[in-house]
C-alpha cells in the first residue's frame, strides 16, 4: 500500500508538513516494498488549485492513503472521489506519522479540517 506523508524534508526523518496542497514534499511510504520515495510537490507555488492539482497528482501516483496535518474541501474531495483515504496526524515526522497510522492513532477525516485557500498566505486563511 501506498502511504504519502506530507513533509518538509525527503526522507522519514523529515518533520511532517501540516499543509496539503502547498507542502514541499511527499513520502511516499510503500508499505508492502519496506520502502520510502521522496518526491517534490511541483505545486507548492502554484497562484491557485494547489490542493486539487496535489490531490490528482498522488491518485495518479497510485496513493491509497494521505496522512497530513490539514486538508481543504476541494482536495480532501478529489482524494476521497479516488477511494484515498485522508488522515490528519500531529505527528512530528514522517515516520511517527506512518507509526501513528498503523497503530490507529491518526483520525480518518470525514471533512476538511481548513478551509479554501488555507496555505496561501502566511499563517493561514488569508480570505
């Protein structure tokens, strides 16, 4: 199974980054393999639709599970339209992230936990 992680860094130690859409990395965390892929998010600058073109990006990727610390409404409905599964952690790193997950501690969102536009201005919402 393919796990992507939202990070600051590219690998398992790197700190968890709590935005979706405009995060710098994903780890993709290969749970069958024992394997981890860092991979850039070509997004992070985008002017607008970061999160829906994120959210594509990993459906394309084959991911089955997004464990982030916050996920808006129109990315958290094309990962959920996939079959992908959105946890949101508060875990430091990457692989306490992946830890949190496969012992049940992170809570599947049902709903997005922000609003839209929420990593585009500094320190949050800025509409």
């Amino acid at each position: 199974m393919k796990v992507a992680i939202t990070a600051q860094g590219k690998d398992a130690s790197a700190a968890v980054d709590p935005r979706f859409g405009r995060c710098q990395y994903f780890v993709i965390a290969d749970t069958e393999k024992n394997n981890f892929e860092a991979v850039a998010n070509d997004n992070l600058a985008a002017g607008g639709g970061a999160g829906v073109a994120t959210a594509q990006a990993l459906v394309n990727r084959g991911v089955e599970v997004v464990l982030t610390g916050n996920v808006g409404p129109n990315a958290l409905r094309v990962l959920q339209g996939a079959g992908v599964k959105v946890y949101a952690t508060t875990a430091p790193t990457v692989e306490k992230a992946l830890q949190q997950w496969q012992t049940g501690e992170a809570t599947l969102l049902s709903q997005a936990n922000v609003g839209s536009h929420f990593g585009m201005g500094r320190g949050g919402n800025r509409w």
